[in-house]
C-alpha cells in the first residue's frame, strides 16, 4: 500500500506492507501527470521504505519500474529514508539508469532528507 501527497512540488511516498500493481496507477500517477504538465518538472520525491516489505507479484514490480522510468527526465531529486541493508545499494545502481540524483537516508535523518530533496 501507498500513502501519497504532494507539497511544495515535492513528493511525500510512504510505503506500507508490499506494493501492488494499481498502488502506482491508483495512487501518484494523475498528481504527476499534473504537476509535470503545469511545472514541467516534479522538484523531488521522499519516500518512506521503513515499512515497506517488497512487492506482490511481478506485474507489481514492473509497474514500479515503468513509473519510474516514467517520472526519470522529470524528477529533480529521490530522497529514500529507510534502514534496510539492501538499500544501501539503490543509489549506486540509479545512478546508472536514472537521471535525477538519488540518496538513502537512515530514518533519524528523515528531517535531513526533506531538507535535502527540497533543495533543488
């Protein structure tokens, strides 16, 4: 499940349990489309993985990558608070694929993240 909203053109993500496919569709997709139209970039994401347990099935996860590469020439930043070992690994391998810069934050610097993304 997704908890989403937007503020300042900025993102607020917070994932619960595992992600299914719609949570993306259902949940984010008309507020981008909407603010990459009237400002032409969205300025960052934050987004809470401290809860987040993976994805349903597979047409879960390739929802979630569509919606990323989606989004990628259109984000400034990707803020990621979680504290999963895993993790560490996520702004490595975007750095390759993606465009806008990616960082993981621990959850005790979850003030710093919001700070961080909204700097753009």
């Amino acid at each position: 499940m997704i908890e989403f909203y937007e503020d300042e053109n900025v993102f607020y993500i917070k994932v619960f349990g595992k992600i299914e496919a719609g949570d993306f569709e259902d949940n984010i997709k008309v507020p981008a489309d909407h603010i990459i139209a009237e400002s032409g970039r969205i300025r960052g994401i934050l987004i809470d993985t401290q809860d987040f347990e993976g994805w349903e099935d597979f047409p879960a996860l390739m929802e979630h990558i569509g919606f990323i590469k989606e989004l990628d020439d259109n984000v400034g930043k990707v803020a990621i608070v979680g504290d999963q070992t895993w993790q560490k690994l996520i702004p490595p391998i975007a750095s390759l694929f993606l465009q806008p810069v990616v960082k993981l934050f621990n959850p005790e610097q979850k003030e710093e993240a919001e700070e961080w993304v909204k700097s753009w």
